[in-house]
C-alpha cells in the first residue's frame, strides 16, 4: 500500500455517507452469488448511514481514505458480542474495502487500528466472522485466525453458512 495515497483515522459522524456507500457497494461485490439478489437489491445507502450514525459515537470505527479524501473501506470493531466464544473477548465486526482498492494492504491497515483499540481495552483475542463462501475469508487464514466454529445463517430464506475465525493473541496477527 502506498502510506501516501491511503490515510487510515477513527471515523467521525460527517463520514456516515461515505461508509454507507462502501458498506452498501462492497456487499454487492463480494456477495454476489452467494447472498440471494433479493436481499442484495434492497440495500440501501438510507438505511446503511442509519446503522453508522448509530455506531460512530460508540467508537471502534475506523475510515480509509484516498487522496482525494474519499472513504474507499472501513472496520469496525469491539468486544464479542454473542458471549459464545470462552476465551475470545474481543470482535472484528467489520471490515469493507470498494473492490478497486482491494488487495492493496488496506485490510491490514485497517484492522491495525482495532487491535490497538482492544488492547487498550484490556482484550487480548479477537474473532471474526464471514460467510464460508467469500474468498475474503482467506484474508483472516493468511493473518493466522484459526478456524473455531461454523454457523448456519438464513438470508431471505437461503441457508449460508459463516466460519468463526479466532486469534488467541491479537499481538500475533501481524
């Protein structure tokens, strides 16, 4: 990645439209043919910008941006939220990048900032979530998660199913 082209910072409520956009393009993207078109077609910048202004001012969101200041990906994350995992406190929630800036190291810098951030919460493991089919999905393998669990997920009455990738130590996952 070129550090000079790609600025990564803590998200701000003036960035909601700009995470939607992503959030909303990226899921077309890479879940085409895998997530039914039905639920793909009814995304929304609306209602995604809705979900963000909810989200930013509880922290743990993270922007990219290009050279021209244009949101091109965003993470999101904090601690673990179903209580399933014993010994995995803390949770990527998110993670998207637009399909032309993919495979640039931007993945890398953006889950940076949210390992800092559990470790300044005190949290030392991680886990992630994504849907088996999603070649991203080797992302989280090349970074050393390790496979934990799989879930089963309707979407529009389609059964997918989600691998739960954890790292007992975020320290290691660069």
């Amino acid at each position: 990645m070129d550090n000079k082209a790609i600025k990564i910072r803590k998200a701000i409520l003036s960035d909601t439209k700009g995470i939607a956009k992503v959030h909303v393009e990226s899921w077309k993207t890479t879940y085409a043919n895998i997530v039914p078109d039905e639920y793909l077609n009814n995304l929304t910048y609306e209602s995604r910008e809705q979900i963000w202004i909810n989200s930013i001012p509880n922290g743990g969101v993270y922007v990219a941006e290009n050279n021209e200041g244009e949101i091109v990906g965003f993470s999101s994350g904090g601690k673990e939220r179903s209580g399933k995992y014993d010994g995995f406190d803390g949770e990527l929630y998110a993670i998207y990048i637009l399909k032309e800036y993919q495979g640039q190291g931007i993945g890398k810098a953006l889950i940076q900032p949210i390992i800092d951030e559990l470790i300044g919460m005190g949290l030392n493991t991680m886990l992630v979530l994504v849907l088996k089919d999603n070649v991203s999905r080797l992302f989280y393998e090349a970074l050393g998660g390790k496979k934990i669990d799989e879930l089963e997920v309707q979407m529009v009455g389609k059964k997918l199913t989600e691998v739960v990738y954890g790292w007992e130590n975020v320290k290691d996952v660069f």
